[in-house]
C-alpha cells in the first residue's frame, strides 16, 4: 500500500513554504548573499558571517545536501576548498536582491 | 561615554540580515503571505497555517511590535477581530511574490 508521505509523492506544500524553509534557516540568507557574488572559501565565508566553523559546516553541508551550494577542492599545497551557488541555488539570487532592497528600505525608516 | 549598542545607534547590519531577522521566523512568511491578500481573522489565519493559537498569537504580537501588521477589532456581537498588514508590512509583498515564485520553479525540478 502506498503511504502519501514519501519524497516521491507530490509536493503538496506553498510554494512560499518550500522557500521559507531554506532561508528560514539561520545564517542561510548571508551564506546565499555572500556566494551570489562568487565562489567563496571556508574562511572568507566564516569571516564575513563571524560565526563558528562548526555552525558554518554544518549549514553548509545542509546546502550542500539541498543541491543549492557545490563544493569544489582544488589539488594545491594546501589544498583549496571553494564554495559556489548550483544553478539551483543561484535561482534564489533574486530573492536575495529583494530582500537587500527592502531591508534597505527598512534601515532608512528607523 | 556612549555604547554603540543602543537602538539610536547606525544600524549597521546588511540589510539582507534585517529581512532574513524578520521572514526567518517561523510562521511568519505564511502570515505575511496570507495577509497580503487582504485582512485576516485570527481564526482564519489559524485554519490556513494549521498552527496552534498560542504560536499564533506570539507570532502577531511580534509582527504588530515590529509594526509590520496591525490589529483591527469591531465593535460587533461577537467582536471581530482582524489583521492585516501596514504600509511597513506591506513593502515585504514582493519578496514574498518573489518566493512563490521561486518555489515554484523548486517544485517543478524535484
């Protein structure tokens, strides 16, 4: 018997949901806002955020496992680690711009 | 001597963090998605998000401190309470749209 609760029935959510979750997640926004401009290394990230390399890791390999962030290692000494947006996750680009307009918006009337 | 903490204070944060501090509470993307739609009753509101009234409550009175959303109440029998946005709440509507947008486009790919 087929239960409705598997990833392979139809996704029944808002689409405003489905967002929601990802950018709902802390520290998520910034990581997206910061790779928008390019690929980022682990230390540039952590440094723009000033958030801990565990809480980095971990949101990192949550976007990861999404399909929204792509890591790549380059065979250096030492090695390279860089992070860039998928195309999935450079979808979300836009949303980013909006939020940075209105939250500019936001600043001004405070 | 001044601290450079107080609310009177630039306010130096990205602006995308001041939109990821507000849209990354739970719930709250589906409220303002509702009430962008016009105004909502608490029982409304209640039914379409499936969320208890006490999450519920502290949820609107946050947005109502954030001057996001306001409270109407009329003077019937009984009296009907309902929400809607403010002109600050509603400048948050295109990033919501923005959003529906997306997820669509995520819905579609899964």
């Amino acid at each position: 018997m087929l239960e409705n609760t598997s990833q392979a029935s139809i996704d029944e959510r808002c689409p405003v949901q489905v967002i929601a979750e990802i950018i709902g997640q802390k520290w998520t926004s910034l990581i997206l806002r910061d790779l928008a401009d390019g690929p980022r290394r682990f230390g540039e990230l952590q440094h723009s955020l000033g958030v801990s390399p565990r809480v980095l890791s971990t949101r990192l390999h949550a976007l990861e496992e999404e399909l929204l962030v792509e890591k790549e290692i380059f065979a250096e000494v030492p090695p390279r680690t860089e992070y860039s947006l998928t195309e999935k996750g450079r979808l979300l680009i836009p949303i980013i711009d909006e939020m940075r307009r209105v939250g500019n918006l936001f600043k001004k009337s405070n």
